[in-house]
C-alpha cells in the first residue's frame, strides 16, 4: 500500500504517524520545505494556495491520502477526492486496515465515536490532537523537487497575521467564564484571580462571539479551542456538550454555579453551588492572604 501526506512542514510529523498506525509498504510526503520525517520520498514544492495543493495532489497516484484537518486541507481533500472520482472522509481520529479502511471519528460533539468503512484510494483528512508527533526516527530516504503546473482561479490578495493574543491550549491553569458573568466590567474580578493563580481566563462562546467581552480565541469548545489544564475553574458555565468537548482533557474541573442541577456538576471534579460574585472575592481574599503570609 502507498500512502501519500501532505501537508505544511509543522503538521507532517503527524501525518507521517497517523500513517504508520497503518504499516504501509510506502510512505511518500509532500511539502513546502525540507522537514526530517522517516518517509520513503519527500517532494518539496512551492505551494500556498488551495487551487494549487488541489492541483498537484491530484496528479499524484496513491492507496491513501492523508491531509491535517485544518480549513484549508479539507476543502482541498474534498476536491483532490472528486476530481478522482474517489472517497473521502475527515476527520479521522484512528486508522485500520481490515479489507477495507476503517477510520473512527467523534460525532455529536464528542459524545459519540462512529465507524466508518471505505475502499481504497481515498483521501482523509486527520484530527491532529489524535496523533503524537513521530520524532527522532530519521530522515527521508530521498528528497526531490516537485514542480507544480498551476493557474489558480482564486488569487491571495493579502495575508495579514493575526496578534494571537494567547495560546490556551498550553496553559496549566484556566479560569473560565460563561453567561454567569453579568457585565464587561465585572471581568476586572476574574483578572485579578487568574493572574493571582497564574491562570489564562478563558470563556464560553456567548461570552466572545455575542458580547465581545472576551477575544475570540479565549473561548473553549466545539467551535473553539480545545484546552488541557492541570485545572480549569469555570465560573457561571452551565456545560452543554459544545463547551464542555473543549476541555474534556482538563485534569481536575472545579465549577461554580448557582443551579444545583446544572449539567457542568457531571463533568466536575468539584462543584460548588453557589454565586460566582460571592465565591471569586473570597477566593481573591484567601490568596491574597495566603501569599502575603508566605
Ligand atoms: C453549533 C454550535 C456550536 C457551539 N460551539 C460552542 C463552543 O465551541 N463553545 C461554547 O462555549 N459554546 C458553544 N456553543 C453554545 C453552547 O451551546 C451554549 O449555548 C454555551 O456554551 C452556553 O454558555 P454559558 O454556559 O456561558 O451560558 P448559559 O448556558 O446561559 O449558562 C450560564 C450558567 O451560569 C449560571 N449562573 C448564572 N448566574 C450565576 C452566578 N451569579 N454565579 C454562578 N453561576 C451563575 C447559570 O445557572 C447557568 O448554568 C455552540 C452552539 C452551537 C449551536
């Protein structure tokens, strides 16, 4: 079997473990830059835009194709696959090779994992959190340039980096914040117990995508990041599935809320019912008073 990944440099150790889990005979990469991964072949090509991945993946002859599942390499897997005439799924979390290819991914938010059979070739795309980076297991055996023949339809008109404020998913401790809050003004008290933690503050998708109190990437879940604490404190959160997918890795959850039955309580290490704006001065109080002992 010989599998193909594609990817920009960062994503390829992934890639090139996700494929492995499948012990094929090949392993061929494709990337923008010369990348030490343990690969039959890697071919560099000059390659930024979708039109142009689409185009020179295309034309590559393959059992398997694996692409990260970032936005950009889902749409071109979608297209490499149907301009094949081949299946296509994203996604993949795990890979096996009974017959036919067997790939498991999360449905419903993580509540549920489904079993999916295809024939090969195919293209997936794969969940990047699924796999270990492979590392320390050598070079490509061979190294070539690709040439890409490309005339994109769609063209970059600008590219401007965005100041990526932070970046959750390292952080070992997080105070999370949801509806519970009651105004912009009252985040001043959820600053100064997060940096008296050493805490990043995080939140619920309301709290940055309705209100705007918080940037868009603090908040956690489905559609945001996926964070893994050692603690994730979340105050005023009431835990539907879309929140709570995004940091189901935390180690110890500690949530206040006023509603006893709120469905954070079966996700939570500890759960203490009660009012955030009771719980957070008191908690600033006692560290405070502790630090100043110390
Ligand atoms: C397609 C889709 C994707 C989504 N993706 C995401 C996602 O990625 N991340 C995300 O967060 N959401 C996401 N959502 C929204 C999600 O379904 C919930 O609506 C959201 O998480 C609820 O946010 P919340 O807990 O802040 O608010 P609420 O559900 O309103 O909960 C507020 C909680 O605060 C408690 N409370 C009120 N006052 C106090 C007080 N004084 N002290 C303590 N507790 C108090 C209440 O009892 C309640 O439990 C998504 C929704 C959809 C449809």
């Amino acid at each position: 079997m010989k599998v193909i990944v594609a990817s920009d440099p960062s994503n390829l150790p992934k890639l090139v473990s996700a494929a492995k889990s499948l012990s094929p005979e090949v392993i061929e990469a494709v990337s923008t830059e010369e990348v030490s991964v343990p690969v039959d072949k890697l071919l560099i090509a000059d390659l930024s835009l979708n039109d142009c991945w689409t185009s020179a993946l295309s034309e590559m002859e393959f059992d398997l194709m694996l692409l990260p599942s970032t936005r950009d390499f889902k749409e071109i897997g979608a297209r490499v696959a149907a301009r094949k005439g081949i299946s296509y799924l994203s996604d993949a979390q795990e890979l096996e090779l009974g017959g036919q290819l067997v790939v498991s991914r999360m449905v419903f938010s993580g509540r549920g994992v489904e079993r999916l059979k295809t024939p090969l070739p195919a293209v997936l795309t794969v969940d990047l959190d699924a796999f270990e980076p492979i590392s320390g297991t050598g070079d490509p055996s061979e190294v070539e340039e690709l040439k890409v023949d490309c005339s994109p339809r769609i063209n970059l008109v600008e590219r401007r980096e965005r100041e990526a404020e932070v970046d959750l998913s390292k952080a070992e401790i997080i105070v999370s914040v949801g509806r519970g809050l009651k105004k912009k003004e009252d985040l001043e008290m959820i600053r100064e117990l997060a940096s008296l933690l050493g805490a990043e503050i995080a939140c619920t998708r309301p709290i940055s995508a309705d209100f705007k109190w918080l940037p868009e990437e603090r908040h956690v879940g489905m559609t945001g990041v996926r964070v893994k604490p050692k603690v994730y404190l979340a105050l005023g959160i009431s835990g539907q599935i879309q929140h709570v997918v995004g940091f189901r890795d935390a180690e110890t959850v500690i949530s206040v809320n006023t509603d006893p039955d709120a469905p954070i309580s079966e996700v939570s290490d500890y759960f203490i019912v009660a009012d955030l704006y009771e719980v957070v001065p008191k908690l600033i109080e006692e560290i405070r008073r502790r630090k100043g002992s110390s």
